[in-house]
C-alpha cells in the first residue's frame, strides 16, 4: 500500500529519476571494485572506461600512474594489465598455468568461433596446436624444407625489386606477399605470384582487418556486442573483411578434398584431412573441416602480419641509419659475399647483422598488447587477487622498451643485443612473440624468414629514401604496430 501511494504521487519525471538512481546504484554496488584487486582509473556509471584510449602509450601512462598490474573497467567487465619485464616474466614464465586460457572477445569469436589454434582453450587447444606445432616443424624435411622454401621465395622478391630499376616505389604488398608465400607454401602447398589479384586482396582485406580491429571504435563491439551487432561500424568491415578471405580458404580446402591421396601428403591441409579420418572418433578434439578453416585462417596471419611488418620496420630502420646499413653490408660481403644465397648456417658468423635483425623487433614493437589471456585459476601477481576468468593483457611494449632492461630503451641501438667482444647475445627480456605456454606459434619459423630475407635483401641491395620522402618512424597502430605507407629507392648493391 506504501509503495502505491508512493508511485500515484510521483510524476513521470519522478519516477524515470527514480529509476535512474537504483540503475546507478545497482551499478555501482555490482561493479564495485573488489578488495584485494589491481588498482586503476574511476570508471564511468554503466559504460566504464571505455573513454580510455587502448593503445599501448596510454597502457604505459597509466602504469607508472597505478603500477604494474592494474585494472580498467569496460561495460561492466574488469580487465587486468600487466606492464613491465619484471611482472610479465612473473605472469608468464614464473606462474605458466595461471594464464594459458584465451578469454571470448566477442569481435574475434564471430570470426574465430573459439577454435583453431590462436583462441581456443583446453583438450582442443591442446591437440590443435600439438598437431600444428609438429607440421610447421617436421613436414618434409624439416627446417631444411622451411629454408629452401625461403631461399626460393627470395629469388623472386629480389627479382621483384630489380625490376623497379632504381625508381620510387611502395614495397608494402611485395614484401607481404613473399612472407605469406612461405607459409602457403607450407599449409596450401604452393606460392602465389606477386600479380595474383585474388591473393593481393586476401592481403589487402586482412591488413585492413588487422590495422581496424585495434581502433577505439571497433573494439567498442567487445564492451555492447549485442547492441553493435545491428549496427554499423568499423567492426562491421572487419567481419565483411573476414567473411572475403574465408570464401578464399574454403575454396583452397575444397580443392584440395578433390585432389586428396592419403598416400601422397602435400602440405598442412592434406595432412589435416588425414588426421581428420583417423580423430573420427575423438570429435572432442576438433578435427573437422570448420576448424581446418580456422586453422587455416591461424597460421596465414600468424605467418604473414609480423613477419612483413618486421621487414618492412628493416627498411625504414636502414633508411634513418645508413651507417647501421653500411656495417651490415660490409659483414654479409665478408661472410657470405655475392656468389651465393644466405643460409642458416651463416647466422653463427654475421652477429651485426642478426642483432639489427633483433633490434628491428624490439624496436618496431610489432604487437605491443601481446593477445588477451585469461586466468585459468584464482592467482596473486603483484600482490593483488585477481580471480578465475579476469581477462589479462600482458604489455610486451613495456618489456621490450623497460628502462631497467635495455640502456637506451629508445634510441634503434644493434648494441643491446651485442657483447664487449661483438658477438650476439641474448636478452631475456626480448620477448616479441609473448612467452609461456600460448607463445607464438611460428617464432621459429619468423626467425628463420627474418635473417634469410633481411640479409638476402641488404646482400642485394642498398636502401635510401626518395629525396624528401623519409619515411616516419611514428607507426600504425591497429592490432599490430606498422609502419606508415611509405616508398623507396632499392639500388642494387
């Protein structure tokens, strides 16, 4: 009787003020931040933190403002941060079972659907990413297979920047190209001409997904999924991007049911229908043809959008440092000369070389957020609870520039990763492809593209900018950190 008095007494203003406090204050007792949890900005009533901006610069402020590991809120999900080579080695290495999970973010699920390789979880995962691992490692001849793949692959890319006789022009896609042919070499079983239109598009719509998908704007989907589904947007390129390149797969794995012999093996994709008929019975492990598509989707990002992007840093890098470049020169001319091709086999003898190869990565910081994980149980890092399910980012920008762990964390320096003799040395905190046990899956095959194609292209080539055209060393940031488009003169050496 109270409460009816009460709502006949109130106007229709009143009573929509009414409804708004006990929103608010339900919001507010729900998303109230829990004891013992990382520390982070006030967030905003209903939307959070969505204000703040998601690149890893702003990531780095509000580390030295709350500390390694801190928290933002967005919608009402808590996200936790980790910042620092210290508190991710801790994360990582130190506390390996506390983040092996992938979290649901809702803009890859409708693309990845949680399989695959990258962004499934548990016996899937597993089996996906064991049955990927040995592949990459062990098809045909092993590391002698993936070497001649690249040494052939740099025949036609140098060939392709011979033909450019010295003039202006935009290496993006050729370079794009040429890494992505090693890995379709591998899963498709064969390259693609640098004059293959369908190919180029593959490339084109998947840089274009890539570069949208670490907006503002698009990961806005991640925090109201259910409203932005219906809605326009930069997140609905990035699925109409996705929806182009996977007709593309599917015709690659339609094929190749065609033309399968299980007596005959020609790449990951026949392999994979093998594995398919013999896990007939273990449907639990995922060996079907959605997840070959997948799958397949995985390993040709993984196996492109770094490896280019590293490469085409290289070139800036060497055209901002041509004393840098000259050295290089002068220790691949001494070693290998020009009578013959790169081979693992040199990388021992060329130290120069294989640390602005290391400085390139750390330096271009190609994916300063690493990938989202998620705590696989209720853990302490840092001195702060963070419970089962907490979305984790672990900040491999703050490692590979921490001020601690390198002595001119921004300044391109080979030197940090020579010793007082010149020779290479490792550095623990050079941690480009994350670490543990969701580390990437294709660091052996990157570093193996990365010296060949690097050394291949300065043992041929001498790179300067087009008068009045440097290139910027202020990058894209999207998912990956890329360089700004940008053209060259590649003059043979």
């Amino acid at each position: 009787m109270i409460f009816q008095a009460l709502f006949e007494c109130m106007n229709f203003t009143s009573l929509l003020l009414l409804i708004f406090v006990v929103l608010l204050l339900t919001d507010v007792i729900r998303n109230w931040r829990p004891r013992s949890f990382p520390p982070g900005p006030w967030a905003m009533p209903f939307l959070g933190n969505i204000f703040t901006g998601v690149d890893f610069k702003t990531m780095e402020k509000l580390s030295q403002e709350y500390g390694p590991v801190f928290s933002l809120r967005r919608g009402s999900q808590r996200f936790v941060f980790i910042s620092g080579y210290k508190m991710v080695k801790e994360a990582l290495i130190n506390q390996l079972d506390s983040f092996v999970d992938r979290p649901i973010v809702p803009l890859f699920h409708v693309v990845f659907k949680g399989i695959g390789i990258a962004l499934s979880n548990g016996y899937l995962w597993k089996k996906q990413r064991k049955f990927a691992s040995i592949h990459l490692r062990y098809f045909g001849e092993g590391q002698r297979s993936l070497e001649k793949y690249i040494e052939v692959e740099n025949n036609f890319l140098c060939e392709a920047f011979k033909e450019e006789q010295g003039r202006p022009f935009n290496p993006h896609y050729t370079i794009t190209n040429a890494v992505s042919n090693i890995i379709a070499s591998v899963v498709f079983g064969h390259r693609f001409e640098y004059s293959d239109h369908s190919f180029r598009k593959v490339l084109e719509l998947d840089n274009e997904a890539i570069v949208l998908a670490g907006s503002a704007q698009t990961q806005l989907y991640d925090v109201f999924p259910g409203l932005l589904k219906y809605l326009p947007g930069t997140h609905q390129t990035v699925f109409a991007n996705y929806a182009e390149i996977m007709t593309f797969l599917k015709k690659e794995v339609e094929k190749h049911q065609e033309e399968w012999n299980p007596e005959d093996p020609r790449d990951f994709i026949d392999v994979y229908l093998a594995e398919m008929e013999k896990k007939k019975e273990d449907p639990q492990a995922g060996f079907n043809v959605e997840t070959l598509l997948v799958c397949t989707l995985d390993l040709i990002e993984a196996g492109t959008e770094s490896s280019a992007n590293t490469l085409r840093w290289a070139l800036v890098f060497m055209m901002h440092y041509p004393e840098i470049q000259e050295k290089v020169q002068a220790e691949i001319d001494r070693v290998i000369g020009q009578s013959r091709q790169p081979t693992m086999a040199d990388r021992p003898n060329l130290p120069y070389t294989d640390a602005v190869i290391h400085e390139t990565q750390r330096v271009g910081n190609i994916v300063p957020m690493g990938f989202p994980k998620m705590a696989s149980k209720d853990t302490v890092l840092g001195g702060y609870f963070i419970p089962k399910g907490t979305t984790i980012t672990t900040i491999l920008s703050s490692v590979l520039f921490d001020k601690n762990e390198w002595a001119t964390p921004d300044i391109f320096n080979p030197e940090h990763f020579l010793d007082s003799e010149g020779q290479f040395c490792r550095r623990d905190a050079f941690l480009p492809f994350s670490a543990g046990k969701r580390v990437c899956l294709g660091e052996h095959l990157a570093r193996m593209e990365l010296f060949l194609m690097f050394t291949s292209l300065l043992q041929h080539f001498t790179f300067s900018a087009v008068p009045g055209e440097m290139p910027s060393l202020e990058g894209v940031m999207g998912f990956t950190h890329s360089p700004e488009e940008f053209r060259m003169l590649a003059v043979p050496h």
